[in-house]
C-alpha cells in the first residue's frame, strides 16, 4: 500500500493542513495522525485550538481518504466539501499544543451523485476525545459547481 504525503491528498496548503501523515487506508476506511500545533491560522489568543476544530481533523481525514482512492487510480485529487454534521460530541474544552491525534473515518454511505457519510473519530492515548458522522459532498464537476451564478 502506498500512502502520499497529506499535501497531495488534500485540497489546503501550508498551515491550512491540520494532518502530519496517513498511517493506514482501505476501500471504507482511514487512519491518521496529527499533532496539535503550538500556533497557526486557527487558533486562539491562548494558543489552543477550540473543541469544535475536531470537525476540522476529521474533515481533512475523509479528505485524505478520497485522496488517497485518487492517487490509487492516477486520478487527480478532486475538491470535496463538508456539508455539515448532525452531532459533533467532544469531551475536552479545547486542543493543547503537542497533543498527539489519532482519526478514524469509516465510510457508511456513498452514492453515485457524490454524497457522503463518514463516521469519525478522533483519540489520544486510545482515549476517545470527539466522535461526528460527516456529510459530505464531491460534486462531479467541482469547477462547474464553483461557478458563481451571474445575478438575474
């Protein structure tokens, strides 16, 4: 199994990216590991990062697992978008810097128009710090959809 580095799996660059390198991946599943970084772009006056920025983690993850199904099958890693999450649990107040993450996404749904459903879940030290089902969307043409509507 080849993995790629998360910069050509995920469409972000530079402090955007939250993951440091996929671990493992198969059809309906994705592991992954993070430290939390002592600054960036999405922290706060304190140098956390607030509990909901788990979303984000696991985002990216779905992200790197459609990327890595890309690479897998020389296809260009395509543009998705997170849609949102009916439930987002998280059991700490915020993430401190060098926290070590590990995320887990499994595929639940995935259909022809592009819709997603992912199970997430983020640990540290095999304890259980946030779990979320994902919806996500891939549209087929991801230029197309971007296209801003002139006003009528």
């Amino acid at each position: 199994m080849t993995i790629w580095p998360i910069a050509e799996l995920v469409p972000h660059a530079g402090d955007a990216i939250l993951l440091d390198e996929v671990l493992t991946f198969d059809a309906d599943t994705l592991r992954a590991r993070a430290t939390v970084r002592a600054s960036g772009p999405f922290h706060l006056p304190d140098n956390t990062l607030a509990n909901w920025m788990g979303l984000e983690f696991m985002a990216q993850a779905v992200a790197a697992w459609a990327g890595c199904h890309a690479r897998a099958a020389n296809q260009p890693v395509e543009l998705g978008f997170l849609l949102g999450t009916r439930h987002y649990e998280c059991h700490l107040c915020a993430f401190t810097a060098g926290m070590e993450l590990i995320v887990d996404v499994k595929r639940s749904l995935q259909d022809d128009s592009g819709m997603g459903v992912f199970e997430c879940k983020l640990s540290s030290l095999d304890r259980l710090l946030a779990c979320a089902r994902l919806n996500v969307y891939r549209p087929p043409d991801p230029s197309a959809f971007m296209q801003e509507q002139e006003p009528r």
